[in-house]
C-alpha cells in the first residue's frame, strides 16, 4: 500500500511514517517510480511504534524492542530477555512521571477548592 493509505489506516500522518522510516523503524520498498511501497504487516508496527511512543519510548529505544514483539498479539511481552532491564527501567521512569502529575494535579484540586469555597457565601 502507498504511504497515504498506511497513514490513513494508522490515523497518523504521512510525515510521521517518513520520521519512522527516518529513525530505521519502518523499512518500505521503493517502487520504481520511487514512491514507498508498504506491506499489509507495516500497519501492525506503526500500532506498535505508536503504542511505544505514547508509553514514553525514544525511537532509538522502540528500534530496539521492535524486532522482539513477535506478532500483533504480542503487544508489550518482548521475547528478548536482555531487553527487560531496560523496560524495568523505563517503566519506573513513567512511574515517577506519573506520581508527580499526580501530585500537581492534587495541589490544583486544592486551590480550587480553597477558591470555590471562598466565592460560597
């Protein structure tokens, strides 16, 4: 499939698969009119790439992990075990952002409440 077709699909853009392919994420055949060629299976990394990237992964970090999810099934559970220190650490690393967030989103639950209690007569 065309590059239009793959980013139609994915819901993403055109330019963003060119960044994936940029960063050795996706690997298209070239046409000999020189437009990218995409197989059925590309769908299923771009989920992938997507997926990792919005649990915080760097590129450099989902180009290692990608080779290692065997199937679309397989989303999160990579076979290479050397690569599971590396998640322990990026897992603690979400963690710690998401305890922080936790805690600025308590402080503005509290100035709001000291706010809307002092608008009450």
């Amino acid at each position: 499939m065309r590059i239009s077709e793959l980013a139609r699909q994915a819901g993403t853009t055109p330019r963003a698969l060119r960044y994936y392919e940029e960063q050795g994420l996706l690997r298209p055949a070239r046409l000999a009119s020189g437009y990218r060629h995409y197989e059925p299976q590309a769908l299923g990394t771009v989920r992938h790439i997507q997926l990792l990237l919005s649990a915080g992964l760097n590129t450099a970090a989902i180009a290692e992990i990608l080779p290692c999810i065997p199937d679309d099934v397989t989303v999160l559970a990579p076979t290479c075990p050397e690569l599971l220190d590396a998640l322990a650490v990026e897992r603690n690393r979400i963690t710690t952002s998401i305890d922080r967030l936790a805690a600025a989103r308590a402080v503005l639950d509290r100035l709001i409440q000291a706010g809307s209690a002092r608008d009450q007569p």
